[in-house]
C-alpha cells in the first residue's frame, strides 16, 4: 500500500514492535516480519542494519542538499578587487555559516558506521563460522568504520576551532586558513 506521508514513511521505516514474546521489524519496502521462530537476539542484527541503512540515506540525502546549496548559502564569489585578506573573511564567515549542517550529516553518518561496525560481528560469524575470510572481512570492516569516524569527529573539531579562530576578534584567518586546509587534507587521506 502507498504511504501517505514523510511521517508515517519514517515510522514505518524503524518501528521496532514487541507483542507477544514476537520480535517484528516493521520495513516500508520490502516488509520484513519475523516468523514466530525467530527471536529478539537473532533480530537484533537485521534492526541495527536497517537503522544503518537509514542513517546512511539521510546523511548522504542532507550532504547533497548542502553541497547543492539548498540547505546553507552558496560558497561566495570573490570580484578582482578584494584583497587577500577580505576574500579570507568573506569565505570563512560563509564557512561558519555552513558548520552546523556539517556537524548534523556528519553526526547521521557516524551513526551509520557504528551500525554497520556492530552487525558486521554477528553477521561474519552466522555467515561461516570459523572462516578466516570472513574474520578477516569483518575485521576490515570495523577498522574502516573506525577510522572514520575518528577522522571526521577530528575534522569537526578542527572546523570548530577555525570557526572560534574566525568569529573572535583577535583570531588571525592566515592561521584559521592553515588549520582549515591542515585538517581537511589529513581528513582526505
């Protein structure tokens, strides 16, 4: 049946319900319900994915509308005869602008990675037990989502600083330039 709202999508894309002793996941497409074989613990993976897997889709859906410049301004453009230093204030005064939905999509991702890193677990070991591939795969697996989350929670924290560096008076923006750079560089590798 055809759902009738963003809302009730939403709801319908989560909802974890538990009647009966029965574990049932609730999946807009395709509708997933567990069989009365099934339990809370052999659930619980598949529940984790699917909250991944939504948290992947908003991000990477609130990450265009940003980069598309539908959700923060648009990255200004600078006339010949600005100098250095003022093209410096107007970029970074439009990157502070655009800080909170970084730190927002940014926020939605992590989510998703923890997700993907706590099923990859369950999953490797119902998959083949005592496979060296498959502990191999998972381990790469947790190590990638690991890593970027660290990365990204040090760029955020390094785009905060910048946007302190910029906002206070006494901030230089040579210096708030190099850390910007310095950070989003480290962040690529």
């Amino acid at each position: 049946t055809p759902v009738s709202s963003p809302a009730s999508v939403a709801c319908s894309w989560v909802s974890l319900l538990w009647s009966s002793g029965l574990a049932i996941v609730a999946i807009a497409w395709p509708r997933v319900t567990l069989s009365p074989g099934r339990t809370w613990k052999s659930t619980m993976p598949a529940a984790i994915a699917y909250i991944g897997a939504v948290a992947f889709v908003i991000a990477a859906s609130w990450y265009i509308l940003a980069v598309k410049s539908v959700t923060v301004a648009r990255e200004p453009e600078f006339s010949a005869g600005l100098s250095e230093e003022e093209k410096l204030r107007i970029f970074f005064r439009w990157v502070v602008s655009t800080l909170p939905q970084e730190r927002l999509y940014t926020s939605i991702a992590i989510v998703g990675f923890l997700c993907l890193a706590a099923t990859v677990i369950p999953l490797r070991s119902s998959i083949s037990r005592g496979s060296s591939a498959a502990l191999v795969g998972a381990f790469a697996v947790s190590t990638g989502s690991t890593l970027w989350i660290v990365g990204n929670v040090v760029q955020l924290g390094a785009h905060r600083a910048v946007g302190v560096m910029v906002t206070h008076p006494a901030g230089s923006l040579r210096n708030a330039s190099d850390l910007f750079f310095t950070a989003d560089l480290i962040d690529d590798a």
